[in-house]
C-alpha cells in the first residue's frame, strides 16, 4: 500500500512536470506556428492578461483580500513607460523594453503607501478602499495634464518592426514578464511566507495569535504582485502606441483579472493562467470577428455567476478533485483486489474500522 502510494505519488510530479513542459513548448512556439498579425495580436493580449490575472493571484488568491485597485499598478506601470520615453526621448525599438522592469519598481514603490493604507482594513472595507484609490489614480491621470497629457493622452515612440514579425516582439517581452509572475507565485505558494499568507486567508486573527505578523506579511505579498502588473501594463502602453487616462486606469481591468482567477482556480497556480488564456483569448477573438465592444461584459457576469454557483472552487480545483476522487477508488480497487487474491478480506469489506485499523499488520479481519 505504502509503495503503491510512493509510486503514484512520483507519477502524478512527474505528469505535472510534464504538462508544464508542454505548456511552455506551446507558449513559445505558438506565434512561430500561429503567425498571422491577428492571432498573434489576440495572443499579446492573452499573455498580457495571464501575468496580470497571476500577481494579481499571488496576493488576493494567497490571502483571500480581493483587490479592485490593481489597475492603479497597470495604469502607473503604463504612465511610467510612456514617460521614461517621452522625457528620454527615445525612438522606439529593443531600448524601450529594458525599461519595463522600471516600470515595475515604480508600480511597487506606489504599492507601499497604498497597502499600508488599505490593509489596515480587513476583507469587505479593503475592498472598498482598494476601489477609491483606483479612481483616485484615475483623476490624478485626468488632472495632472503637465504630467500626464491629461485627456490627450501621450504617444509612445513607433517601434520599427514591421510585417509578420510586428506582435512576436511584445509576444516574447510579455512572456517574460509571465515567466518572471509565475516563478513569484510559485515561490510564494511553497514557502513559510506562503503559509504564512494562506493561514492569514483561513483565520486571520488565529494567524496573529499564532506569532505571524499579519500587515507586514499581506503587504509585502502586495507590493510583490504590483511588480508584475506593472510591467504588463508598461508592455500593453507600448503595445497599443499611445495610452489615455480612461483606458490605463480602468474598473474593467479589475473586473477581468478577479474572474479569470475565480474561473481557473483561486489560489493555485495554475487557475489564473487557464482563466486568463480562455477568457481573454476568447473575448478579443469575439470583439475582432463581431467588434462586439463592451458586450463581453454581460458574458462575463453570467460567466461569473455560473462559476460561483456551479464551480465554486475555479476550473483546475474541481477537475483536479474529480481526478483524486477517480485515483482514490481505482488505487483501493487495486488494494482490494491483491487482498483478494492473497485470501484476505478486502479492508473496503470493514467500513466500521478506522483505516488505520485496517491496515495495521495485526488487526483482526
């Protein structure tokens, strides 16, 4: 039983080692395959929304605080880049890429005061807190036209590339980005500062009983997944060629990530990459074939009702679930089935014994 176990324990590390694998294969290879300027333009997007739906998770996912305020990170990590390029006057091309990580530390930077603010607060207020300093940001982009252009928006350098080739250099550069928000989760998720933030998500006043520092831990966990949105959101700026205070600092850019993280899963790893890569791959394919608009939105909502009702824990939770359930019983089928054959009663045949009982060498049949 106990070898059993070992064994299927090393084939599902080594199944999941290879669906990543693949999944990787497939990240890269696929604007070399898919080629075309719109697929791959849908693709940007897609990859995009999976690094931002993934630091978005490896605070709100980790801690259980929902945050409707990171398209303050998405936004600044957009003004940021533009900036940098407009003052540096840069001409467009590889240099303005070395120039999202920057992006990013500013995004982070402007996470501290926030979280320091907000996450005073506790589940339901920080959610409310979150939204004012979104639309906060927002009116500073508006008001600060020395700074921002205000409404006129501000133009990012052309870049030079041209033809088939135009997407796959955001492609890649977001990739990155996505490889970078990825590694973060992951080590947060298995580390003691992960298991520090899930106990903040199950019980958080027994969490600071237990000798964890709760607002330092959820804010430090903050300011890490502002660093990855706000890189995406200096890549998207680029991408699009000029960016406005209505579109950089956007409610539904809160809305979108939250969903693809409670479609996929929340609080694992991969959850917010399936959510974002069928959610946003779907909606920009819709809005270029039908230029569907905003009418997405509504398929969101319903979306999002049909998960919370129908798949409360996210896509990969209750698949993966279902997929334990089925190895369970075909693990005990094997069990009883070599008890069987050896003249012993099956330990399924003594539902009224405990399972340690069961198998203990000298239990009584």
């Amino acid at each position: 039983m106990v070898r059993s176990d070992v064994v299927a324990g090393a084939a599902s590390r080594w199944v999941k080692v290879g669906v990543w694998a693949v999944a990787g294969i497939v990240l890269v290879a696929f604007p070399l395959v898919f080629s075309t300027p719109a697929v791959t333009s849908i693709a940007v997007f897609t990859v995009i929304f999976m690094a931002a739906a993934t630091a978005w998770n490896s605070f709100s996912g980790y801690s259980g605080y929902i945050s409707i305020g990171h398209a303050v990170f998405f936004g600044s990590g957009a003004y940021t880049i533009a900036l940098i390029a407009l003052h540096l006057h840069l001409v467009g091309g590889y240099e303005i890429f070395w120039f999202v990580p920057v992006a990013g530390v500013v995004a982070m930077v402007i996470a501290v005061p926030v979280g320091l603010i907000a996450l005073r607060t506790r589940r339901h207020t920080f959610v409310v807190i979150t939204i004012a300093f979104f639309f906060i940001f927002q009116l500073l982009a508006y008001n600060l036209s020395s700074l921002t252009k205000g409404s006129a928006g501000i133009l990012l350098p052309t870049p030079p590339w041209t033809g088939v080739g135009f997407n796959q250099h955001f492609y890649y550069a977001a990739l990155v980005v996505l490889v970078v928000a990825v590694l973060l989760s992951v080590g947060i998720r298995h580390s003691r500062f992960g298991l520090q933030l899930l106990a903040i998500r199950d019980d958080e006043d027994r969490a600071a009983g237990l000798g964890v520092k709760t607002t330092r831990v959820k804010l430090i966990a903050y300011v890490i997944s502002a660093f990855s949105v706000g890189m995406v959101g200096a890549i998207w700026a680029y991408f699009l060629g000029d960016i406005h205070p209505q579109f950089a600092f956007t409610p539904l850019f809160d809305l979108a990530v939250a969903i693809m993280a409670f479609l996929g899963g929340l609080g694992t790893i991969s959850g917010p990459l399936f959510g974002a890569a069928l959610l946003e791959s779907l909606q920009q394919y819709f809005t270029v074939q039908y230029s569907a608009g905003d009418l997405y939105l509504f398929a969101y909502g319903a979306l999002f009702l049909v998960v919370i009702v129908a798949l409360p824990k996210g896509v990969i939770p209750t698949v993966a679930d279902a997929y334990r359930r089925w190895h369970d019983r075909r693990l005990q089928a094997m069990v009883d089935r070599n008890e069987r054959l050896s003249g012993a009663s099956p330990a399924s045949e003594a539902p009224n014994l405990p399972r340690a009982v069961q198998a203990a060498p000298g239990a009584k049949r």
